[in-house]
C-alpha cells in the first residue's frame, strides 16, 4: 500500500539558482511527492540547486534522469550526484555516460532515507571538501569548481543548513 502513493506526484522537484552549483538527488523511495523537496534539503536552495529525482513517480526514470543531466551539459557548473543506494547499478551506468556532466557522486544506504539531517550535513561535507577557496587565487581567477563566487556558496549553504539542523534539533530536544 505504501509503495503507491510514493509513485504519485512529480518525478522532478527542482529549486535554487539556474547558476549556482548543483546537487541532483536520485531516490528511489520517492520523497517528495507534494512537489517540495523535503525540508532539510530547502535551506541549501538560496545557494545551490538541488534537483530531486523521484524514481517511482517516472515511467522511464533512468531516460528522465539522463534528460535532467543533459541540461547541465552546456552550463559551467560543478554537479553532485547523490543516489540511494537501492537505485542498483544503474547509478554506475549514469555516471558514465554522464562523465563529462558530473563532478562528483555519493551514495547512501538505507535505512537512512536521503532526506535525513545527516545525509544533508554529509553531502555538504563532500562540497566543502572539494571546494577551492576562491579567495586563494588570483585577482578574477575562477575556483576550480566553476565560478569565483562557488566557494563562497558553498560556505554560505553550510551555515544555512546548520542554523536549519539546529533549530530541529532544538526543538525534537524541547519536545
């Protein structure tokens, strides 16, 4: 019974900056189904875009996926793929015939659902990670993951998301 209404609603929840760095999620428990991205992931749109990708609610999710991915083609833009690990081996596939388009990738295991406070604070973690402090070259040089400005993105996303994460804890401990 659970398993369909998760296939209702949109198969892409899309927000945050056309230019701004992004992370495209690949679930395959179908968050998202009201056509929000869930609340932990909303801090981080200010600065980055996050693309959620609902794979029970597409009739093709794998051809739907590779069409969200062609749009970053022509765009100067780091992209993070970040899948549950129960999308099987066609997260592997993706990447390669994504290679040119994704910079990087990271996969979750359940029973932690991608929606997950700490699921959020990790893939942040691996975007600061790879971040080059844009401050560290030269006069109009651009970081090395796409534009003078993603360093500092990034800095400001993770302290959107742990004023967020914050706030939840503070108020799951006051009950």
């Amino acid at each position: 019974m659970d398993a369909e209404p998760r296939s209702e609603g949109p198969s892409v929840v899309w927000s945050g900056p056309p230019d701004a760095p992004a992370v495209v999620v690949l679930d395959p428990a179908g968050v998202g189904r009201h056509g929000d991205l869930p609340g932990t992931w909303r801090p981080l749109t200010e600065y980055l875009q996050v693309m959620w990708c609902r794979l029970p609610a597409a009739d093709e999710p794998w051809h739907e996926v590779d069409e969200v991915l062609s749009e970053f083609a022509d765009r100067s833009v780091p992209v993070h793929l970040v899948a549950g690990a129960a999308a099987g081996a066609g997260v592997g596939e993706l990447i390669r015939r994504h290679q040119d388009v994704i910079t990087s990738a990271q996969t979750f295991a359940a029973p932690v659902p991608l929606g997950h406070p700490e699921v959020v604070l990790e893939v942040l973690r691996e975007l600061l990670a790879q971040d080059v402090d844009p401050r560290a070259g030269e006069a109009g040089e651009q970081a090395a993951n796409g534009g003078p400005e993603a360093g500092s993105l990034l800095g400001d996303a993770a302290s959107a998301l742990r004023g967020s994460v914050g706030r939840l804890f503070d108020r799951l401990k006051d009950g």
